[in-house]
C-alpha cells in the first residue's frame, strides 16, 4: 500500500516536471510579418519611428563610419624652362607680319606717289592717307611738303626713287636719333628697375611677361613684380609667365597694396643678385591725381631700394586718339621714360608711333606684334619702315 502510494507520488512529480519544462520554454523570436498591403507605402512616406531605426541598426550591426577620402593633391607638374630667342632681329623676323598689316598704308602711299600726274588732289589724297594712319595732321603736312620739294627737283620718277624719298621722309619724321635703349642692366649688386605702366587691356601684362622673355633670352636674370593687385588674374598671369623662363614672381593677395609689392619685389632682386626687376602696375586711370598718387608711390617706394632706370608705358596701337589720351596723362603722372606700342599686327595705322613720340617727346622702344610669347620687338626706325614699305 505505501509503495502504492510512493510510485503515484513519483509519477506526479515526473509529470509535473516534463509539463513545467515544456511551459517555461523560451519562445521563438517571433517571425517578422509580410507587410499588408498598403502598408509598404506608408513606411517609405513617412519617417521611420525610433523603434524601427534601432531594429534596423541592431540588424545591421555596429555602423562604421566612412570617413571621405582625402582630397588627393596631384603632384606639382614641373613646367620646362624655356629659352627664349635674343631680342636681335626680332623685328626682321615680324617683319612679315608688320608688313602685313601696314600694306595699306605703305602701299597706297606709294601708288599715290608713282602716278603720272602729282596734282593738288594727289597731293591732298597722300596727306589724307598718312592722317588715316594715325601720323598726326602736323607730321602729315611735315611728310607732304618735304615730298613735293624733293618731287620737283628730282623731275621724273622711278618706283624706286619714289620709294626712296617716301622712306626718307617717314625714317626723318620717326627720329632715328632717339635713344631707344631700354635700360635693363644692373648696377653693381643693385638690379635695374623697369615700371611697366599703363591702362588695363592695353597688353601691359602681357608686355611684362614677353619683356621678361627678352632679357632671359639676352642673357638676363629676371625678377617679376605682380603689383597689379586690383586683378588676381593679372599676378596668375604674370606667375605663367614667370614660370615658363625660370624668372620668380613676388605676388600678394588681391587687394595689397601694389607699393608693398613693388618693394618687395626689388628686395627679392636684390637678395637673389638678379639684373632686372620688371614692375606691373595696376595703373588704373580714375583720376590724375589719383594715379599720380599710386604710380609715385610705387616709384618712392622702389627708390627707397634701386633707382627706377625705365618706366614704359603700353599703349595700345588701335585705340588710336583715345590711346594718345591716356598717353597724356600718364606722362603728367610718372616720368614716362619710353613706349611700348603693341597690337601693331592688328592695325594699319602705324603711323601712331610718329605721333605719339611727337606729343610726348619720348621715344617708342619696343613694339608688340601679336599674342605669341616672342611677338615682342625692340622697335628700330628704319626696319619699320622697310617693312611697311616693302623694300629691303
Ligand atoms: N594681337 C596682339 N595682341 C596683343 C598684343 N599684346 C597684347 N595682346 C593681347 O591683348 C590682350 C590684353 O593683354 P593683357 O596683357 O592682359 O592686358 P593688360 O593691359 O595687362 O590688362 P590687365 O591684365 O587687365 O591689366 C591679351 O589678349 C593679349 O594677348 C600684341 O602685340 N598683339
């Protein structure tokens, strides 16, 4: 009977055991839905609950954040230094391009004077011509009255003496006797100072840069001054420049003061023991006192180091009256010591370097005949005028 009563016992405590385990299993994470219809939409439109973000991130695991790449900095590209041709014969060699654009001049000038009949109307028609080509109405009256001297005596005429008394007439009006030397050279551990002044758009940039070229070509070491501050494009400019001949640019930030730049521009040329520090100027024409102000300043400043040995002015050559304006004023402002006439490829009316150097009584040094690098020439009376001659 206890026996009895014992293995019922057991028999209760084994089934409430087996039934206890079964009960208190740990359920199954619940399998996640097919969403209804509908539903899909409405999730992606509004935005997720917090719940369903950490559900997310916890599915997805611990995020690593990315970090962007670094910016990679190409590596500098090393610019070859160029050498430049000489500055010797340089015209000789734009000569072609010279005589090109002033065909019409030279050679209407020269039909006019090989006809049969040098009438009054003839003559009226040559001195037309020269005034068309910028020569200046005094210099014009000057050529035609020395022509019709030397017509009368000579009597008949040749095509080559009519040439030869045209080329005398224009060489004399131009003035072979000025000194067109552009200083350039050092003195003693001093460089030479060259300012290039004159107003933006003229190709005042650009003559620095193609100046630069010259000197190196000749020889020369070359420091260039980014002092067109008003312009951050003028200094990167001027950088290219600068590179392509191994010559080093002092630049500041747009803005600077152009005096500061110009300083320490001279003083780099200096410390490196160079021959030459060229100056680009802003030279912007608002006012005359103005520019009075901004170019002597710069000047004062730079005198403070190395005297200045040349201050150019660039004019451009198919502004024609206007570009003999801003002559004037620049020359009232700073002490123009020489002229740069450029763009002369793209005018016929050359005969602006004889009215030019008349009005400001200072010579034109060298001339730009195009956008090329080496389209810069020391301007020689008698090879201009052979070229818009046609003669040799
Ligand atoms: N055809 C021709 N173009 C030239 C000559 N000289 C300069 N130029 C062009 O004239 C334009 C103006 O030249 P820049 O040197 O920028 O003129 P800038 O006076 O310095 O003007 P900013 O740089 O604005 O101060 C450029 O497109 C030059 O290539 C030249 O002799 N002949």
């Amino acid at each position: 009977m206890d026996y009895t009563i014992v293995a019922v016992a057991i028999f209760v405590i084994a089934l409430l055991v087996v039934g206890g385990a079964f009960l208190i299993r740990p359920r199954r994470p619940q399998e996640p839905r097919p969403p209804r219809a509908g539903e899909q939409g409405r999730e992606d439109q509004g935005a997720p609950s917090a719940t369903a973000v950490a559900e997310r991130e916890e599915e997805a695991g611990p995020v690593a954040v990315e970090e962007p790449p670094a910016p990679v900095e190409p590596p500098p590209v090393a610019v070859p230094i160029e050498t430049p041709p000489p500055s010797a014969g340089r015209l000789v060699r734009l000569r072609a391009r010279l005589a090109r654009s002033q065909n019409v001049f030279g050679r209407g000038l020269l039909d006019l004077l090989s006809s049969d009949r040098l009438d009054e109307d003839a003559w009226e028609e040559i001195e037309d011509t020269l005034i068309t080509a910028d020569v200046g109405v005094t210099s014009a009256a000057q050529i035609v009255e020395g022509l019709r001297t030397k017509v009368k005596v000579l009597g008949s005429r040749t095509p080559d003496e009519v040439r030869g008394l045209l080329r005398q007439e224009l060489i004399a009006q131009i003035n072979p006797e000025l000194d067109r030397t552009v200083l350039t050279g050092p003195h003693g551990d001093r460089p030479a100072v060259v300012m290039v002044v004159g107003v933006n758009g003229t190709g005042k940039t650009t003559t620095t840069g193609k100046l630069a070229r010259v000197l190196v070509g000749d020889g020369r070491s070359v420091v260039l001054g980014a002092a067109d501050t008003f312009r951050a494009a003028a200094a990167d400019q001027l950088e290219t420049w600068g590179g392509r001949v191994g010559a080093p640019v002092v630049r500041k930030d747009e803005g600077a003061d152009p005096a500061s730049v110009a300083f320490d521009a001279v003083a780099r040329g200096i410390a490196d023991g160079a021959d030459t520090v060229i100056i680009d100027t802003a030279g912007r024409l608002h006012t005359k006192v103005g520019l009075m102000d901004e170019l002597g300043k710069v000047k004062r400043v730079v005198e403070k180091q190395s005297q200045v040995d040349e201050v150019l002015l660039v004019l451009d050559a198919t502004t024609g009256q206007n570009g003999l304006r801003q002559a004037r004023v620049f020359a009232e402002a700073v002490n123009v010591t020489g002229i740069v006439l450029t763009k002369l490829d793209g005018t016929a009316k050359g005969g602006i370097i004889i009215q030019v150097q008349r009005e400001l009584g200072v010579p034109v040094k060298l001339v730009g005949l195009g956008e090329g690098p080496d389209d810069l020439a020391p301007f020689d009376p008698e090879g201009f005028v052979d070229a818009i001659l046609g003669s040799d």
